[in-house]
C-alpha cells in the first residue's frame, strides 16, 4: 500500500502506472475473450476495412477485427513476457546468490557462463535458441528466461557479494545461523529492492524480446495473435491499411514506456539517496 | 587592530526552506594573525558546517548562510565580506588564502592521479607555475611535511602510501600557496593515535614556521590541549561557550564544557582504572576464555600459477587466558592483528594454529547457550535493516535450535528494559534508533544467548564522546549483574582505561605486554607501549612538544615456513609481563 502510494507520488511512476495497469486489463480481457468481436473470426465481407464504430481499429486482409486481436495480442504477449522474466528472475537470483555464497571457482564459473551468454546480442540468442528447439509459444518463454538470466545473475551477484561481507552476516554466524537462514533473511530480503527495479525493466525488454521473435515467425503462431506477429502480417499492406501497422506498433511502444517509466521511477524510491527528494 | 577572521552571528541552514531548517544559529568569534582556534563538538553540533561556511564550500552540500557576516583581513589589507563574495572571487581566495584539509585523507585524493599531479595542480592554479617549475615547486611541499625521499614520492599514486602520509600530502596540498588561514576539519579522527601525534606535531611546527592561523575542528578536547590558543564549544547549532585555553580547561562555566571535561572518556595514565574485581582471589577457578599459541595466517600468493610464496602473520603466537567477569582489553594500532584475534576466537576466521577453550555456563531449563558471543564496531552495519527488532533478536535463539515462544519473548523484553530501550522496540526497525541505541540492541541480542564472554570490537568506537561514556558504564553494569567476561578490542587508550581490568598490547601480530590495567598504563615497559601511550592526547598535555617519528610497522610478510623465536618474557610486579624485545 504504501509502495502504491509512493509510486503515485512520483512523476514518472504515476504515468507508468497507469499505462502499466490499463495493459494488465486489457490483457487480462484479451485472454478471457472479453473482446469486442471474437478475434479469430473473419468477416470476409469486411476485409481490410478501415477504422470506424464497428471495427474501432479496422479489420485486417481476412476480415479480423483488429482492436480484438491487438487485445489478444496484449494478453500473449504480457504472457509471454510475465513467465519469462519470472524464471528469468527465479534462475538469476539462485544462480547469483549460489556465485557470491560459495565463491572462488563457483563464482569464477558461473560468472564466466554468464558472460558468454551476454556476449550475444539479447534477440540473435534467443533466434538461436528457438531455431534449435522449433517455435512456439512455450520455446519463446523459455528462450526469452534464458537469455535475461545473466542480467538478474549480475544484478543479484553484486549486491549478495556486498551484504555477505556486512558485519550483520559476520554476527549471524557468530550465533551460528545456517545457511539458508542467512542466505533467506539477511540477503534475499536485502535484495527485494534492485529485484523489484530489474523485473519491472526486463519485462519492457522481454515484451519487445517476443515482438521480435514474433515478427520473425518463431514465437506465436498463427491464428493467434501477438504484437509482434501482427506487425508482420501488416508489412505488404502498409499503404494500403495503415491501421494495420500503426496500432500494434503503437501499442509496443506504448507498453515499453510504461514499464520504463515504473522501473525508473521504482528505481528512485528504492534509492535513499533520493527518497528525501521526493518526499 | 583588524583580526584575520571576523564571524558575527553566523546562521546557516539547509533544505528548501533554509531558515527554519538552520543547523548554526549565531555564531561569532575572531580569529587573530598566527592564532589557533579549535571548535569542539560532537556530530550534529554544526562545527564542521560552521568551517566549511568560512571558505563557502558549504554552497556545495545544499547548504545557504542565512545570516551575519564573515570578514576576511585580505593579503592587501582590506576586508572582504565572505558571506556577499561572489564564486570566482571565492575560487582565488580557497587555496591561496584559506587552505582546508579533511578527515579522510584516502578519500580526498583522486585515486588515479599521481600525487605529484595533485599538488602541482594548487601551484598551477594560483601560481601559474608549469612544467618542471611546478614539480619542483611540489616536491618542496613534500619537503616540508617531512615526506622522507620526496621526489620520488611524486610519481606516487595515492593507494600506494599509508594514511598517514597521504595527509601529509593533504597538508603539503593545503599549503602550497602559504595560505594565511587552515581549516582542518577532524584531520587525525581517522588515524592511528602514533600518526595521529605526529600530523599534530608536523600541524604545530608549521605553524610556527608560516606564523599561519588555523582553526581545527574536532570532538576530542583532548586533542586540542597541545595546539589551540582558544577553544569554542558547539553543541546544537550554538557556540556554548569560548574563551581561552587554560580558562576553558581550567573553569569550564556552561554545563555541556563541564560534560565534555568530566563524563567523557580521557586518558589519566592508568589513574581512571577500575578497583573492581582485581584478579588475585581468583587465580584458582577456571578461566571463561583461554587462548593459547594463536596463529592466523593468511597466504600470499604470487605469479602466474598463483603459488604461496609467503604468509602474512596476521597473529603470531598469542596466548592469555580471561577469568569470569573480567575484562581484558586488547590494544594496538590498525594492521596490528587485534580484530583478527577477536574473529579468530569467534571462528569468523580460521586459526592455523592453537588452541582456545571457553566454559559453557548452564543456561536455565529450556534456554540454549552459546559461551563466546561479539558486539561489531559499527552499530549501522551490525543490524539487518529490514528485519524488526524482534527478528534480529530472535535470530541467535532459532539458530540454535530454539522456538520463539513466551519464555523467549520475557527474556527480549527484560534485556531490551535491562540496556535501556523502550519496550515498543520490538516492532520497530533498525533505522528508527540512534547509534548509541543500536550498539544497546547489539548488546541485548548478544546476551540472549547467555554467553560466559563476549567479545566487544571497538565496540564503542564509532559512538559520540558523551553516548560512549552511557554504553561505558552500561558494559561494566551488565558484566557486574551477569559475571561476563569482555574481551575488549581497542585502539583507544582513554576507553581502555574506563572498562579494563587487564591490558594486552598487541604489536606485528604479538603480544608485546600483557598485565593489570594500572601498572600497564602507569609504568609502560616495552617501547612500543611507551611509544602508544605518549601518543595519547591528554588534556593534561598543553602544548607539549611531540617527536615527529616516521617509522613505520614492520612488514607482517614472512617467506613461507617462517617461524618466530620463542617469546622470552620479562616479569614485572604479580601481573605484569613484557616480551623482551629482539
């Protein structure tokens, strides 16, 4: 409540927030099939035809409404986007806590795994991966975790380095704690701040992640809808119907700057140095 | 007769709405050509903020002077108002006119430039020395701080040399253009009591030599009793009191002066000692703690391959033993070994060699024990800052092995009644309670485990003077109350001397003396403890002349395999033991 509170009182987070919180609904309609049309079904009669009050955002070359698809598409998309960043999440944090907790070569290893990983631009290794394991819904969540896993690594070796040397861990085990006592306590819970700032942002680049794939023919496949597919199909008809392009481009778009905007504005609260400022 | 410096009524605040926010509210001295000035005060007081007005860098830190007047005498004779200049005619007047040293000297050098290039910089700016004019320039400024070998110094990188001598080259730095005034703001807090004797040797010289003014800023009246001419005491924003010297030290009229003189902590050469609980009757029960021939090494590798070349011997063979409700202070200077002793005793570090043995005390039905436990320097970073205060003392009771249950809830309310915090702490979290207070809830937690030691590193050390005296005598309560025995790591000699019943002075990883309190600090015999307890600032000690003495601590780097000769020990009085020096 009180971090609801204080997003609000942020410029940016009440922006983000807002534009955030009416994707969530509009996918969470698009995957109940609370649509204005049924988005599957094509009205041959109305192919290609523009944006008016029937079809808010036109109909695309088979005659589908395109406001339902493009709320559809939300709903894959942030589906997508939501369980990848989630094992993404879980397997970064577990692998950056098991590199700072034991160290030496566990460190040097799984660090060196994890370059090798961001070595390779976030979008050519998840093609890669995709491509070995055949498209699909399911093999987009899983490339896309695989691919931000060593960015959550990073982000929670550093900080779990730090904390492990702070004398309240060096007091744990002069009373003996166990390991996952600390490891749960003074470190995880140490480690919810840059974990909330980092969801937030890698989940803008996930869902921009899955429009690329999508584009290229490898995440969602047809009938469905995603953002990224519909964007594609709308390439040979851009002068033609330029709703087609135009709306689930914006909606891209639109999404990546709230989530953009909540991260940084999460950021900021997170950070004491700037919580007076904003108080 | 115009003074060099003229504060009237200075207010400075700070925030948005800097008048109701004033952290200095109407301050006025004057300071005279060739004068010392020392601003005493704890943290809060607004003493730094006070200096920091007189050269405007407090601009910098959010600060604004929201009334009064501070009257520079320039070098021509005419008076400038600080507070109405305007930031260039500012940025001539910081360096060439009124030169600053800080606390940290390993923070206030760019870690990438050489020093040489950092000195020349001051010379280059106000001088408009270049090229080799300027080298030379700097390395006469290392000349005079008595930096030994000081060309080749120059090509020096900050990292590579001590804190002591880096501020020396802070000093060097704040003086290249003979300024008239220096403000150095708590220029030793952060060293060694050796090094910090010799920076205020080398202060006191120089001024004699430049005849400068200087006003020194500090929380350690002691400290100023050899160099100040006149003494301002801040508390809360205020100068509560100023006067001369020996009228300050001597007939201290306002009440927080008096505080400062007599509650605080000072050193009075094992006068202060404590007549409690001397060792003699118990000599026949069985020591809380006994250590013998403790080894910590840690190895030095080198090469390609990474092989062991060598070890530093962080404690070299240290043996004593800690009767129950006693306490031994260890001292020494940092690098000395004395932490690496404490957290060797607790296992935070593993021991190559020796051996200790503690008794367990029974605990009462259904309570567990463990019989070492450790209170950290630094109360911020001791406390997990997102847990409540019942967690973290619930912590030690499920660690080993118990559940949280009323018995365990009785036992955090009467220690958290027994140190002195309110019993609605329990909900509340670490940020909401001071230092002091913080250091109180280490202490409760490390009795929740009924220890028969507890080990306090530099315990009080990062408290203020006057919350140091509090926890002080809140220790020696509670040692009385449960019989505990302390092993109190210290570097400071005044606080030594308030807690402890027996001193070992531990130097290069050895004991070099080990006896009762009194006699240790009275009759040092051992040239190292001798050297320590000359360094102390007294107040006693008015304008005594100290030796500056640039020796360094040996190198604790051993080829491997290397052991030291047996200690050959020198018994003076019952309890009184010094290593026979090599």
């Amino acid at each position: 409540m009180r971090m609801l509170r204080a997003v609000f009182a942020h410029p940016s987070g009440r922006i983000g927030g807002v534009i955030v919180a009416l994707y969530l609904l509009l996918a969470v309609l698009g995957l109940l099939g609370l649509t204005p049309h049924n988005p599957l079904m094509q009205y041959r009669i109305d192919r290609l035809h523009a944006p008016d009050s029937t079809y808010w955002m036109g109909t695309d070359l088979f005659g589908r409404d395109v406001a339902s698809r493009l709320m559809m598409g939300i709903g894959q998309s942030f589906t997508v986007a939501f369980f990848s960043v989630a094992f993404a999440a879980l397997a970064g944090t577990v692998l950056g806590l098991a590199a700072a907790w034991f160290g030496r070569r566990w460190d040097g290893v799984l660090m060196r795994l994890m370059d090798v990983l961001l070595a390779f631009p976030a979008i050519l290794l998840a093609l890669l991966i995709v491509a070995v394991a055949g498209p699909g819904t399911r093999t987009s969540i899983v490339a896309i975790a695989i691919v931000y896993t060593p960015i959550f690594t990073r982000v929670v070796r550093g900080p779990a380095l730090s904390l492990k040397a702070r004398e309240f861990v060096d007091a744990a085990r002069t009373f003996g704690s166990s390991s996952s006592y600390i490891l749960t306590r003074h470190l995880l819970l140490n480690l919810v701040a840059p974990l909330t700032v980092q969801i937030t942002l890698a989940l803008a680049w996930a869902l921009l992640t899955e429009a690329g794939l999508s584009f290229l023919g490898l995440g969602t496949q047809p009938p469905a809808a995603s953002l990224g597919l519909m964007l594609s199909d709308s390439r040979n008809l851009m002068e033609t119907a330029p709703w087609l392009m135009i709306f689930p481009g914006v909606a891209i778009m639109i999404s990546i700057l709230g989530f953009n905007l909540l991260g940084d504005a999460l950021r900021d609260i997170f950070d004491p140095r700037m919580r007076r400022a904003i108080a | 007769m115009i003074p060099l410096l003229s504060v009237s009524d200075l207010s400075v605040g700070f925030g948005r709405t800097p008048q109701a926010n004033e952290v200095v509210r109407g301050v006025s001295f004057e300071l005279a050509d060739g004068e010392t000035l020392a601003i005493v005060g704890e943290s809060g007081s607004g003493k730094s903020v006070t200096a920091l007005s007189i050269n405007r860098l407090v601009d910098f830190g959010g600060g604004r002077i929201t009334g009064g007047a501070i009257k520079l005498k320039r070098a021509d004779g005419g008076v400038l108002d600080l507070t109405a200049a305007s930031e260039p005619q500012l940025t001539r007047i910081r360096g060439a006119e009124i030169g600053m040293i800080f606390q940290e000297p390993m923070t206030s050098l760019n870690p990438v430039l050489t020093i040489g290039t950092q000195i020349e910089e001051s010379f280059r700016l106000h001088r408009g020395l270049t090229g080799r004019q300027a080298t030379a320039a700097a390395k006469d400024a290392l000349d005079r701080v008595r930096i030994p070998d000081a060309a080749r110094r120059l090509k020096y990188t900050p990292n590579q040399l001590s804190g002591g001598m880096l501020q020396r080259v802070m000093i060097a730095t704040a003086l290249a253009c003979n300024p008239r005034l220096l403000i150095a703001d708590e220029p030793t807090t952060a060293l060694d009591v050796t090094v910090q004797a010799q920076i205020m040797a080398l202060l006191a010289e120089l001024k004699r030599e430049t005849g400068m003014s200087m006003i020194f800023i500090t929380h350690d009246i002691g400290l100023v009793a050899g160099i100040a001419d006149k003494i301002m005491v801040m508390q809360n924003g205020e100068g509560v009191e100023q006067g001369e010297l020996n009228q300050i030290l001597d007939q201290p009229q306002h009440p927080y002066t008096q505080h400062l003189l007599q509650d605080v902590p000072h050193f009075a050469s094992g006068r202060a000692t404590r007549s409690d609980g001397r060792r003699d009757k118990a000599t026949d029960t069985e020591p809380a703690l006994k250590v013998n021939d403790l080894v910590v090494r840690f190895p030095v590798k080198s090469g390609f391959f990474g092989r062991a070349t060598g070890a530093v011997h962080a404690v070299d063979g240290v043996d004593f033993d800690l009767m129950q409700g006693e306490t031994l202070a260890i001292v020494g200077e940092s690098g000395s070994g004395k932490s690496t002793t404490a957290r060797a005793v607790l296992g935070l570090v593993r021991s190559t060699r020796g051996s200790f043995s503690a008794s367990v005390r029974k605990a009462a039905a259904g309570q567990s024990a463990l019989p070492i436990q450790m209170v950290f320097q630094n109360p911020y970073a001791s406390l997990n800052p997102r847990l409540t205060i019942e967690s973290i003392l619930a912590e030690p009771v499920i660690a080993t092995g118990g559940r949280v249950d009323a018995a365990t809830r009785a036992k955090m309310a009467t220690l958290l009644k027994r140190v002195g915090l309110p019993e609605n702490s329990l909900e509340r979290y670490p940020h909401q309670f001071s230092g002091g207070q913080r250091q109180r809830l280490c202490i409760a937690r490390a009795l929740m485990l009924n220890p028969s030691v507890v080990v306090l590193d530099e315990a009080v050390s990062a408290l203020d003077v006057s919350v140091q005296a509090r926890v002080l005598e809140l220790l020696v309560d509670l040692q009385r109350e449960f019989g505990l025995a302390y092993l109190f790591i210290s570097h400071d000699m005044a606080v030594v001397e308030r807690i402890a019943h027996r001193i070992a002075v531990i130097y290069a990883g050895q004991i070099v003396e080990i006896g009762d309190a009194k006699s240790v600090l009275s009759a040092p015999k051992h040239a190292y403890t001798k050297k320590l307890i000359a360094a102390v600032p007294t107040i006693d000690r008015r304008r005594e002349h100290f030796e500056v003495d640039t020796r360094q601590v040996p190198s604790l780097v051993r080829p491997l395999g290397f052991e030291p000769g047996p200690a050959r020990w020198e018994q003076f009085g019952a309890d009184h033991r010094v290593r026979v020096e090599a």
